[in-house]
C-alpha cells in the first residue's frame, strides 16, 4: 500500500494547534493550523498517504495529551497515521492503537527500558517504531530536553534486536532550522540496521529529497518534512515527484 520512498507531512501539537517548533525548542512554537485536522486535510488533498503526529505536551508529560485530535485525524480522514508522544506503557499505547493510528513511535522509553520495549514489540507485532533523536550523534530523551550519552547508532542495533518494525532518525540540531538534512548520519544509521529508516529533520530544498532517495537502497524507506511544507518552500507535490525519481 505505502510503496516507494515517502514523503511524510509531520503534525506538531502542542497546546491543541498544529505547530512547528525551531531545534525542538518548546518555546519557539509557530502556530500553523488551530485544528490538527486541519492541517491533515490540507496534506491529504496534496497528496500525502502517511502522517507523522507528534503529541508535544504529552512527550513533555509522559502522557499523550492529544489524543481526542488524533482520533479525529484517524476517523475523518484516509491517511495512515504514525503516533508519538508520552508512549510510557503498554496500556497507553493499546489506548492509541484503538483510536486508529497504524503504528507508534517509542522514544524516551525505547532508551531507558529495553525490557519495556521488547514488551511491546512482543505486544503489538509490526505496530513498534524506534525514534531515535540525536544531537551530536547522542540520544536525547525526554523531548529532547536531555542528551544521553547512549550512541545513536548502538541505540539502533539495540532497537532491531528488541523486535521494532523500523526506525525515525531525527537529528535534534536540524529539525526546524530548513538547514538541509544530515544525510551522512542518516545513511550510517540505515546502513547499521536491516529494518527500513524513516529520516527526519532540516529539509530544507528538493535536493535533500534526492539526496536521501540515494539512500532508498541503504534502507530509507521515507523521509517526515515539516517546516519545509509549511512555509512553503516546495509542495508535497513536488517533494512526491523528487521522491520518485530514478537518480
């Protein structure tokens, strides 16, 4: 069904609006949509096929805090949703799952508990994403206001053995910026796993797109692009017809 290299409209919310926020700065938010779901028509009529929702209240509180606009999301829209945000036990996520999103995406608990994890993986076959944001080529947790000093590549490998379906690079430093992607770090980090790699933080042009179409190789199955879209600096359109160009 999602076949070929994605382009994946990411959905910020904090404060109950879509928002796009600079380096993972909580207070250096810009309000784009008042309605999440509005901002999932807009991508859908565009063109996009998978979202990629961030609940950034609940990542702060260990709890998702969103989820009756990620409900409404996932009933009055066809987009496959990807979830994360506060994803601290079993129980929330099934919650999750049971509104309609496809698949989560475990963070901070990924690091701090491999047991936790495994639970999840062995839980909810196939339904398991690993997000791995890095500054410095360090994990950071707790959205992304602590740096660990867990590997990032390590982290990875740890990822696929505990039984995740695939996993989210970020790289903390470029998200929001529009500085271009790390594709380097990106490449290393699909190139160390035998799972696919989403990619994501500071597309900026056309160019990052295939750049990391090269990679589709390597392992990148898609890329998640928010400040980009919003400002308007290239369409989904666009970035869709980049992504499906043979270089």
């Amino acid at each position: 069904m999602l076949a070929g290299m994605l382009i994946i409209p990411a959905i910020d919310i904090k404060d109950g609006r879509c928002v796009r926020l600079y380096q993972g700065d909580m207070d250096r938010a810009r309000v784009y949509f008042e309605r999440p779901l509005d901002a999932a028509r807009h991508w859908e009529s565009q063109g996009a096929r998978l979202i990629h929702i961030v609940d950034l209240d609940g990542a702060m509180q260990g709890r998702p805090v969103h989820l009756k606009e990620v409900e409404a999301i996932c009933k009055e829209t066809g987009l496959v949703a990807q979830f994360g945000g506060g994803l601290r036990s079993p129980g929330v996520v099934e919650t999750v799952l049971r509104v309609g999103v496809a698949r989560v995406v475990i963070g901070t608990a990924a690091h701090g508990d491999p047991g936790f994890l495994r639970e999840l993986c062995a839980n909810f076959p196939a339904k398991i994403t690993a997000g791995i944001d890095a500054r410095g080529g360090k994990a950071a947790v707790k959205g992304w206001t602590e740096t660990t000093g867990a590997d990032a590549i390590a982290l990875a490998r740890r990822c696929e053995s505990d039984g995740v379906s695939r996993i989210i690079y970020t790289d903390i430093e470029r998200d929001g910026t529009r500085a271009g992607v790390n594709v380097e770090a990106t490449g290393k980090i699909a190139r160390s796993v035998r799972i696919p790699v989403i990619a994501s933080g500071g597309v900026a042009t056309l160019d990052d797109i295939r750049r990391l179409k090269a990679l589709e190789q390597d392992g990148v199955e898609g890329v998640i692009v928010g400040s980009a879209l919003y400002t308007g600096a290239f369409s989904l359109r666009q970035a869709n017809d980049a992504a499906s160009r043979i270089t």
